[in-house]
C-alpha cells in the first residue's frame, strides 16, 4: 500500500491517542530506520529510550527466532529458564534479590505501587500514601498517570485513586515537609526525562535515601528512561552510589520487545505471596529471553562506555550550538539521555528534522530531546549536529 494509503487507513482504524508524523516507518538497522517511500533517517528517538542496541540488532533477532522456535509462551504456574537466568543476571548487577516481570515501565510502576502498600499493610501499620514529583511521569494505567505529577494528565479521569502527594522536583525539604502518619515511601525518577530531562542537584537522591532511612519510608526508583545504560551506568541511581528499596525498568531491557520488571530486596519483596500479583504474560519465554540478550550485550559489549564517551561528545556538541544559536536556552543531560531547551516552541524544528532525515523528540513543548541507541558513533553525531544547526540556523 501506498504511504498516503496507509496512513488513511491508520486515522480510519487506531484511535487518536497519538499524534503521529506523516511518515510509515517499515524497517531499521543500527540506527537507521526507513519509511514506505524508501527514505532513510537517523533515529535520535530511539522508540522513546527503547532500542539500546539499535534497530534489528542481530544477537536480539538470533535471540527471537532462537526462542520462538523453542517455546514462545507458558504460564507462570512453571518455572521458566530464559526468566530464572535474567532474573539471576539483574540481581547480581544490582543491589537486589528478587525480580517481579511485566510487559511494560507502566506495570513496573504498578506493581511497585502495589507491593509498597502490601509491605507498609503488614509492616507498618497500615500507611499507604506515596509522596511522588510534580512533573513526574509514571505511566499510563489509573495509578501510575495518578503517581505522575501532571494535572493536565489526570483530566478526564477522575475520581482519581487516594494516596499520593505530590512536591517539587529537586526539593528535599519540600519532601519533609509532606511526611504525614500515612506516608509508605517516596517514589522518584533519577532524572525527569518526560518533562525534559530535568537533572536534580547532586546529593538529590542521597538524600531522599537520607530521609526514608530517618522516617523509615520505602524508597522507591523509576527507572524505566533511565535505566539499562542510558546515563552510562547500568541504573542512574549508581552515579549517587544509592541503593533504593525498590526500581523499576522497561523500555530498554527488550530493545523493543514489551518486557518490564520490578526489582526489590528479599526483605520487601517478601510482601508478595502467591495470589497477591501477577501477569499472564510477564516474564514469558520469548521475552526474557530476549532481555537477558539485551542484558549480555549492554555488560559485556562495551555499550555503556560507548555511551558515556560519545554522550560527552554529543554534549560538546550541542554546547556548541548554544553558543552559536540565541535561540538555545540550555543544553543538560547525561551519557545519551540529552535535551536542548529553546527559547520558543520546538515542533517546528522537530518537523524540519524530519524532512532532513533527522528524527528527534519535542517534550514540555519546548525541549528537544535525544534518547537515541547506545551504540551511536561520533560520525552519527557530527551529522545529527549538521541539520540542527542548519535548522536553527534558518528558523
């Protein structure tokens, strides 16, 4: 079908919850893609911090055919290998003794939620409340876009669940301050990447653990962005040396195939008995095995320093366009989670990207955001650096 076809027939067919570009992407490599007219870009988007390992990675493609023609799904009722030996490598790369496995960074969140209540039920006398960041974003599902700090997300939906708080970003008296005899814990993200990636001063983090530890409050983590090598270490919270009581991550640990996971420590994660939560495809064959190929690669390919040297560079770079261009309030960021601020709407420029053959992210209206895979190069970045400053330049 023609491109014009296609996306007729999408208006036609998928509810509007999306607005998507004039453009059908039909195949990737690396970190290209290509749409149905044969147009190739450079993906800066990355499926929003998805595709680490970039597009049809081939040990990711050998894990999927490997396993489909193995077993794709069974229930949770039996023992699963490819999930025990996932599960095994998240906890020894980590401050964790149990991993919980869903589809997505929303059911993460979620069943974090969930076994902060059921914890702070049987253990501390019944608290409930989650005091979480304005601006934040959480997900999707009734709790999580609940958690997530965001009024203009939340209309529509009411009456929204009881029990969270919400307080400035960056704000660790602000977070004192909203301790009740009701609070279980605080819920955060290393870094805001939805809302433009806003980076916390250092000690943030620290700190929080600091206050949980004094009011004897959960800690909980949101890792679903941040996670899986995007600032250069395997967990964001590792720059700070913090040791949560509870992370969440997606995104990135299938490389875009649906898979998320909650990890905890055996004293927390104790709280979830047989019955208490669950999901049918959570943790299945296909996609644990294809994480624990992500999880191989990202440890043992050099791909988190690949990140933290060309996220330098990249950040070099973009400084540089500051200097040159007014209208670039600010440039910040961290290994390859990266945004540039204007000082005017960045929809346009997105749009001018993309007739170039540069795909990148608007978020917050006015910051560009670039979450592209780990495995970019610094000739990528020169080229990605060329039509921003060309489309500065000319807008």
């Amino acid at each position: 079908m023609k491109t014009e076809e296609l996306i007729a027939l999408s208006d036609r067919c998928i509810m509007s919850t999306y607005k998507r570009f004039p453009i059908v992407l039909t195949r990737g490599l690396g970190v290209h893609v290509w749409d149905s007219d044969g147009k190739s870009y450079l993906d800066l988007v990355g499926g929003i911090a998805v595709c680490a390992l970039g597009h049809s990675h081939p040990r990711i493609v050998e894990a999927i055919q490997r396993q489909a023609e193995i077993l794709t799904h069974v229930s949770n009722f039996f023992h699963i290998e490819p999930q025990i030996l996932l599960a095994q490598l998240l906890v020894e790369n980590s401050p964790f003794d149990k991993v919980f496995f869903c589809n997505s960074g929303a059911e993460a969140n979620e069943a974090a939620i969930k076994l902060a209540r059921k914890y702070a039920s049987e253990k501390m006398g019944g608290k409930y409340e989650l005091i979480t960041m304005e601006e934040s974003f959480h997900g999707r599902t009734l709790a999580t876009v609940t958690a997530t700090g965001q009024k203009r997300l939340h209309a529509g939906f009411h009456p929204l669940p009881a029990g969270f708080r919400y307080v400035p970003y960056n704000d660790l008296h602000a977070i004192e301050a909203a301790v009740t005899d009701k609070t279980c814990g605080v819920m955060v993200e290393p870094i805001q990447g939805e809302s433009g990636v806003v980076i916390p001063s250092s000690g943030y983090l620290k700190g929080i653990r600091r206050i949980c530890d004094e009011r004897g409050l959960l800690m909980i983590v949101d890792e679903v962005q941040t996670g899986m090598g995007r600032t250069g270490t395997l967990f964001a919270c590792e720059h700070e040396g913090v040791a949560p009581d509870m992370i969440t991550i997606a995104k990135a640990l299938g490389n875009g195939f649906p898979i998320g996971a909650l990890l905890s420590t055996d004293r927390i994660a104790a709280a979830f008995t047989p019955g208490s939560h669950g999901s049918t495809f959570g943790g299945n064959p296909l996609a644990t095995a294809v994480g624990l190929a992500v999880l191989e690669t990202i440890l043992e390919q050099g791909v988190m320093e690949n990140c933290r040297k060309v996220g330098d560079y990249f950040f070099q770079k973009l400084g540089d366009l500051k200097e040159k261009h007014t209208r670039v309030r600010e440039v910040r960021g961290k290994g390859l989670m990266l945004a540039m601020e204007l000082t005017v709407p960045g929809a346009d420029f997105v749009l001018e990207c993309l007739k170039r053959g540069l795909l990148i992210n608007c978020t917050n209206d006015n910051v560009l955001r670039f979450v592209p895979p780990l495995i970019l190069t610094k000739t990528d970045v020169d080229r990605a650096i060329a039509i921003l400053d060309e489309v500065l330049e000319e807008r």
